[in-house]
C-alpha cells in the first residue's frame, strides 16, 4: 500500500494513531469505485499493523460523505448478479472494519447521507458538529440501505426507530442525532478534528486486549444472559492475564494516575 497514490482518500499515522480522510471535497466526498478500493487497501493495513492503536475517520472540507456517487451508478450498466457482488465485494472489507480490534471514532460534519451516513454507523464513536446531518436518503432513490446499515442502526437506535429512519429517508439534525445516540457528542467545527485526535490518543494507552475483547462481546449476536456471562467470564479470564492488566493494577497500588484517561470533553 502508498497512501502517496490515493486519489480519494488521505491516510496517515501519527503516534500510533491513524486518520482516514475522505477526500473527494468538490464531491462531498461522494463514495465512488475509487475511494471503495483504497478504504480497502486501508482496511487490510490496518489489520495487518497492530501497532496501530486508534482509527480516526472523517471528511476532508465541510462535510463527512454525501453518499454514493449516483453517476457512476447510473452508468455502470450491471445486471443484478452484478450489483450482487459488488456489495458482496464491498462487504468483505466492511465486515473487517467493523470487528477492527481498535477503537474507531468518526468525526463528522456537514453531510452524512446515505452510504454516508453508514459509513459513520461503522466507528465506535461518533463525533460530530451542530452543523452535521445525518440522512438514511436511499429511498429517495429506489434503494435500500447498504454499507452495514441494517446491522450498525438498529443496535444503536433500535428497530422501530430504524425502520422509519430508513422508510422515510428524512434527514435527522445533530441535536436529534445526539439525542438518538447516533452521535456521542457535538462539538464546534473548529474544534472537531482535535476532540477526535484526543479520544483516539487515550487508547494508545488502553489494554489492546481489554478493547478487543470488549468490541467482541458487544458485537456477539448471542444476546440471552447465560451466553453472554460465558462470553464475560472468557474475557475476562484472558484480559487479567496481560501485561496491561498487571501494570495498572501495580500503578494504582503505587498511587499512580491510570495510563489510561479517557479525556475531558
């Protein structure tokens, strides 16, 4: 991978933290074949780089993603086996961003329509402006949601909720969204990128363990409460196993603050 060679996206790391920018601004970064195929390639890196210990995904210019680019999709000419695996081809590395191992904050203004906002549906956290707008706009053009949607929205909105988000393609402001708990916190534009930087720095210094093993266990689909206390007692099992675990507890007895702070908003 050369991140010099992206056309549509901009990746970097910093002190083991990574940022993925969307960069295609003239097009609200509209989500192309293109940019698809880097976040692929980016996806795989990450994967592959543990050392890397916090994503951070947002927008180049005054917006997150206006969505996929309905030009190309009106004059790809597929078939629907096509379509079919098109997705099926998106999904592959989709479902790898989604059970990344680190922690993934999405930092979001302007437009989230469409695929994107699914694309923010896929991060652990999402941060966003007053000016943001989230929008599930598929139907306004004979679609259906795609890029993960039907399995992030409702576990964070709840079915009922989903639903008429996606029926009505209506678009949802950054106060409803905060309310809805689609985004975690709203902060001014000015001050965005920094909050996004700083939440993912704090788990430079997390339990890659712990993280992992949380992120695993929330995203389980066994939900009843026998399988779930089995899936606790495995976990935790593991993580009072690790260096980590043992540091901290040693740093608290030496009266020591936590590596670990999540940081003031």
């Amino acid at each position: 991978m050369n991140p010099d060679n992206f056309e549509r996206i901009r990746f970097a790391v910093r002190d083991q933290v990574a940022t993925l920018t969307l960069h295609n601004p003239e097009r609200r970064n509209a989500f192309d074949p293109a940019m698809r195929e880097e976040m692929r390639q980016v996806v795989a890196w990450l994967r592959a780089d543990p050392g890397i210990r916090a994503l951070v995904l947002t927008g180049a210019g005054e917006h997150f993603c206006a969505g996929g680019d309905l030009r190309n999709i009106a004059t790809v000419g597929l078939d629907n086996a096509g379509w079919r695996a098109r997705l099926q081809s998106l999904h592959d590395w989709l479902k790898e961003l989604i059970t990344l191992d680190r922690s993934v904050i999405a930092a979001v203004d302007g437009a989230a329509y469409g695929a994107g906002f699914s694309l923010a549906l896929l991060a652990d956290f999402v941060i966003a402006t007053p000016r943001a707008r989230f929008c599930m706009s598929f139907m306004r053009v004979g679609l259906v949601p795609d890029c993960a949607a039907f399995y992030t929205l409702p576990r964070i909105v709840g079915v009922q909720r989903a639903r008429e988000l996606m029926l009505s393609a209506r678009e949802v402001d950054a106060a409803e969204a905060l309310r809805l708990g689609i985004a975690m916190e709203l902060q001014p534009p000015e001050q965005l990128q920094a909050r996004a930087q700083a939440l993912a720095a704090s788990f430079v210094q997390a339990s890659p363990m712990a993280v992992a093993l949380v992120k695993r266990t929330l995203a389980a689909p066994g939900h009843d409460l026998p399988t779930l206390l089995e899936m606790e007692a495995n976990a935790q099992a593991l993580a009072m196993g690790t260096e980590a675990h043992r540091v901290a507890v040693q740093r608290f007895l030496d009266k020591q603050p936590a590596l670990f702070q999540w940081p003031a908003a």
